[in-house]
C-alpha cells in the first residue's frame, strides 16, 4: 500500500484547545503522526512516500473560495490585528443573526467556525494544504490502477464543512479525494466515515449530491460532538436524497453492534455501484481513546481492515481522529494491515 507523508504536518503544532472551560494543550498534536507512522514501519508497510503539490483547484470544488482564502490569510491577519495568542473565535452568526461576511479578524474566525475548540495558530494553513496534498496523490495513485493508498493526512479534515472549520479540521481531505477521483472518471464514489465523531463537514458537501454516497459509524449526535449532524433521519436532499446514511449509536458500543453498522454501510456502498471508496480513517472508535465513547479493541481494527477490503474497491484511507494514547499507532496500521491481507 502506497503511503504518503510529509513533514510539513509540523507546521501546525497549536498550544491551545477550550476544552472543559479550559485553554489546554490539544488533543491533535504531531506526535499523533510519529505514533502512526512508526507502527506503520514495524508492520512492514511501505516507506513514506513525499506528496506532489497539486495547489486549489479541487479544493475550490468543494469549499467557498471566500472560505479557502480566509484560512490563507487568518494567522497573517490575526497577528497583524495586534492578537498576541492563538485565533480563537469569540462571536457566531448564531439564529436569528444576519449572516453576512464581516470585515474584521475577530468577526471573520467565528463567521468561519462552526465550534469554538479550534484555534488557528502559525503554519496552520501550510500544514492543511500538506494534508489536502496528501489525499490528492492518494487519489492519484487509485486513479493510475493502485489497489489501496494511505494518506497520513494532519490535520484532520472530516469535519470541514463547505465555509465552516472546527474539530481540528480546516480543508476537507476525504471529500476533496472523492472530488478528484470524480474528476478523474469515477461515476460514482463512496466515502465510508469510521471515525467516532460524524462527518458533518463531508455530510454538507455532498447532502445535495447523488455522485457521492457517504456513510458514517459514529456516536450518538445527542451525546457526542459534533452534535448538530449525524441524525438517521439524515438522508441527503435534491438530488442527494438517499446518498447519506448515518448509523449512529450509543455509549459502550463494541465491536459486535459497530460491525454490524459497517456491513450496513458496506451494502450500501455495493447497491449504488461506486467505483472507488474514500475511507475517513478514524480510531478513536478505540477503547481508551480520552475523548470518545466507544469500546473497540486494537484487534478489532485489523477485522475493520478485513471488512473494508471486502468492498472490492479501490480504496484510499484518510487519516482523521484518534487522541491521546500510545495505541493510536498501533490502530491505524492494523486497519492497513488487514486490509492488505484480505
């Protein structure tokens, strides 16, 4: 399996997360990555590869180009502003408030931000454009006949919406994948979500679309951030009626009832005939991942893999989610590992 890295990720390394009421040192920090990438090796994976550079064009496809060009430029702008931390929104366009795009630093951070635990630091844009490179050679490598790829994406990008960011997440790299792979002559793609938080930024891409099936595993929305997206109820609109399918479920799920929302999630891929799978690989589904609910074991990553692979697709794994333990590793290699051997 190809594996594309760059260490540009670094470049983003933020001090602060509100969490709790407090301003403490994220949960999505670089040693994430030195975990992953080192369990990768010891596994017996292939050696990193250096994404090409591949600038905006598919990105513009699925975010707003006022969005796009406020990340730019926000540390620049914040920092100039006279802010001497971390860019942290302070105010919403909440309901009932006119949404209009304002022209000051402070305003912009929260017009853009759907949740306030994100901070925008130095080297936060450089950083999500490596990660965007990454699930686009990904992409890439799927399109000219690779089997599989993994994109050490950081940061994550499952939550970027079409003009929002939040949950670590600033440009989407799974559904930019899924935009490329369509543009290189897929019919129809799916994006298969296992991270424990919902996909709520590639949910709002792709709700109105018919191109894009995205299915998410992911826990209870009334309990578990992002809290706003992620309903059964949620189906896709317009021409996207019937292309979203979320399986949420509830506190101490193990691999029992989460292996039966992923066969649901992998039939439903089958019926509508994609021709190459985006995975959103996140395993903070793991047992004591510090901020999630629930209750997976490092063995049940490698049955994930196995499962995943039975799709038969063309497949590419962006990594999202998985906080705080050593396992995190571990995880992440034996999804790739039982993929490559089924």
């Amino acid at each position: 399996m190809r594996i594309f890295f760059t260490e540009q990720h670094r470049l983003r390394d933020a001090k602060t997360e509100l969490s709790g009421g407090l301003l403490v040192p994220p949960f999505e920090a670089p040693f994430r990555l030195d975990l992953i990438m080192a369990a990768c090796a010891a596994q017996g994976h292939d050696a990193p590869e250096e994404p090409a550079r591949h600038g905006l064009d598919v990105a513009l496809q699925v975010h707003d180009a006022g969005y796009v060009a406020f990340l730019e430029t926000a540390w620049t702008r914040w920092k100039e502003a006279g802010y001497e931390g971390e860019a942290i929104p302070s105010c919403f366009p909440a309901r009932r408030m006119v949404q209009r795009v304002p022209t000051d630093i402070d305003a912009l951070v929260g017009y853009y931000a759907f949740a306030a635990e994100t901070s925008i630091s130095v080297g936060t844009w450089e950083a999500a454009v490596g990660a965007m490179d990454c699930a686009l050679s990904g992409a890439e490598a799927l399109s000219s006949g690779a089997r599989s790829a993994f994109a050490a994406c950081r940061p994550p990008g499952h939550h970027a919406a079409i003009d929002l960011f939040g949950g670590y997440s600033f440009l989407n790299n799974a559904a930019i994948a899924a935009q490329a792979l369509r543009n290189s002559g897929c019919k129809k793609v799916a994006v298969l979500d296992v991270d424990f938080h919902h996909g709520n930024g590639t949910q709002d891409i792709f709700y109105a679309r018919d191109d894009v099936l995205f299915v998410s595993l992911h826990g209870e929305p009334q309990e578990a951030f992002p809290h706003f997206l992620g309903y059964a109820d949620e189906t896709g609109t317009a021409e996207g009626e019937g292309f979203t399918l979320n399986l949420p479920m509830g506190r101490g799920t193990g691999w029992g009832e989460w292996s039966v929302a992923l066969e649901k999630g992998l039939e439903a891929i089958g019926r509508i005939g994609a021709e190459a799978l985006v995975v959103s690989l996140g395993v903070d589904t793991f047992e004591r991942d510090p901020i999630s609910f629930f209750k997976l074991t490092s063995d049940d990553f490698t049955r994930a893999g196995e499962r995943i692979a039975s799709a038969g697709l063309p497949t590419l794994f962006c990594m999202e989610g998985g906080y705080g333990v050593e396992e995190i590793g571990l995880n992440v290699a034996n999804v790739l590992t039982g993929f490559e051997s089924a």
